[in-house]
C-alpha cells in the first residue's frame, strides 16, 4: 500500500504545545524539506496546502512564530515578497552592515567616513582611502546604505 503525502507528511512532525515542529531533512535555513513526486518542498510550503488552501503564484508562506522548522498551520499565513522582507526587517533577521558577507567597510570605518565628508574632504580622496568607489561613499554619506550607522 502507498502512503499519501499527508501520511508521510505526519511522520516527520513533532507537535508541541506551540509548534509543530518539523523532524525530517532540513535545508540551510533550517526550513523542512520533502521530496513529493520527486521534487524537493519546503514543508511550511507543504503544511499551507495541506492544511489550509493552495498557494497563489508567486506567494510567500510567512510564519507568525518566527521558527523556519515549524509547520503548524495556525502560524503559518500567505504575503507577498515585499511582505516577507518588511516581517524579517521587523523581526530583525535581516542580515545589514558589517554582518553582510560582501562587506567591505565596518561600522566605525563609515563613521569615519561621514565624519571626513563633513569636514569638506572629496569623495574620491576617501574612496582611495578606503580602496571602495566613490559612487559607495557617496551612497554612505546619502544614508542610502549603512543606514544603520
């Protein structure tokens, strides 16, 4: 006998008594993975469709209780891509600054920056200093990046 997707959806679920936590495969973001018919889901993707209505194009599936594992309907509710991103800033997981992998600067390296820019000095003489383009420290000095500093 064939299990259903929803039998082998079960089998993979801890419920506690706030999430349903996801046992089976993760994938680097610690959101479930299932394989149905041979391709690779996301469980809360999963849990959505099987719980609750299908999932229009190009929606995301958020979660309220801010656990990646946790496929349990009731935190689980549809946004769009501008959505997702507003609930992770507010969540504070979005990754800014330093902490960005391609960062070039530090945060006291562009307060220093703004400081020397204040002070009259030209663009292109910082950016040499700082080896990056003028084009970046003058999104710096506009607050249109590191707007955290």
């Amino acid at each position: 006998m064939k299990t259903t997707c929803l039998e082998r959806f079960k089998l993979r679920v801890k419920i506690t008594p706030t999430c349903w936590e996801w046992t089976g495969m993760q994938d680097k973001d610690c959101y479930g993975l299932l394989t149905v018919e041979n391709q690779s889901r996301r469980a809360h993707r999963l849990a959505y469709e099987l719980f609750v209505s299908e999932i229009p194009q190009g929606m995301c599936v958020l979660h309220r209780c801010d656990n990646p594992p946790c496929v349990n309907p009731k935190h689980l509710f549809l946004g769009t891509v501008a959505d997702n991103n507003e609930d992770k800033r507010l969540k504070k997981r979005q990754t800014f600054g330093a902490n960005v992998n391609t960062a070039k600067l530090t945060e006291s390296q562009v307060k220093e920056i703004r400081v020397l820019r204040q002070s009259g000095q030209h663009l292109k003489p910082i950016a040499k200093l700082y080896r990056v383009t003028h084009q970046l420290i003058s999104q710096i000095c506009r607050k249109e990046c590191w707007k955290s500093v």
